[in-house]
C-alpha cells in the first residue's frame, strides 16, 4: 500500500551535517505523521523526530537543537537535517509515515533503513 524510499545516509564527520529525505507512494488518501526512528548496534530502535500533517514537531532530548525535521506535504516527502553530529548519532535511520488508506484503514509504512556512520 505504501512505499517509503530514504536517501541521504552516509558517513560524516564529527561536527559535519547530513541531511535524510524520505518519500512516500503508493495508494493511499493522506498522511497524517511522519519521521525518523534510529537504531544503533545493541541498542532499542528510538523515535528521532515526528511531525504532523500541521507541521507540529516533536523530538527526542539528544537531538534538539542539532537536527530539524520538516516535510513537503505536495511531495509526500519528509526531511531530517542534522547538523553538529557527534558518534552517538551513528545508527540506521528508518522513516515512517502514518497513513489513511482509502476506505479509512490505518496504515503505517516503514523504509528500509540508511545507514548513517559519525567518524573522523
């Protein structure tokens, strides 16, 4: 029903920037939240950052002030700029994106992962 592509991962610098995209397609009616889980080796996978269809954004403590999620509702595209990376940011980032599938179902698409190494 849903097909999330992300881009953007790869390998940084301490102190350097990434910045991930992730689109959605398919066959549904909207898209009500969207954004950024991460899991690093041995550890949870935990919600980076959401935003609302309203733009209304939330984050997790280790990350404000460094990383900016955003999205284009026309392009079904969410964004995650992060900036002053630090090891600990080292982790595959998945995007998701909770959707309306036509008939009212509730679905929640997931992309494969990008991987995203913090190292001098």
């Amino acid at each position: 029903q849903v097909q999330l592509v992300e881009s953007g991962g790869g390998l940084a610098q301490p102190g350097g920037s990434l910045r991930l995209s992730c689109a959605a397609s398919g066959r549904f009616f909207s898209i009500n939240a969207m954004g950024w889980y991460r899991q690093a080796p041995g550890k949870q996978r935990e919600l980076v950052a959401s935003i609302t269809r309203d733009g209304v954004t939330s984050y997790v403590d280790s990350v404000k002030g460094r990383f900016t999620i955003s999205r284009d509702n026309a392009k079904n595209t969410v964004y995650l700029q992060m900036n002053s990376l630090t090891p600990d940011d080292t982790a595959v980032y998945y995007c998701y994106a909770g959707t309306v599938l036509f008939g009212g179902t509730f679905y929640t698409g997931w992309g494969e992962g990008t991987q995203v190494t913090v190292s001098s």
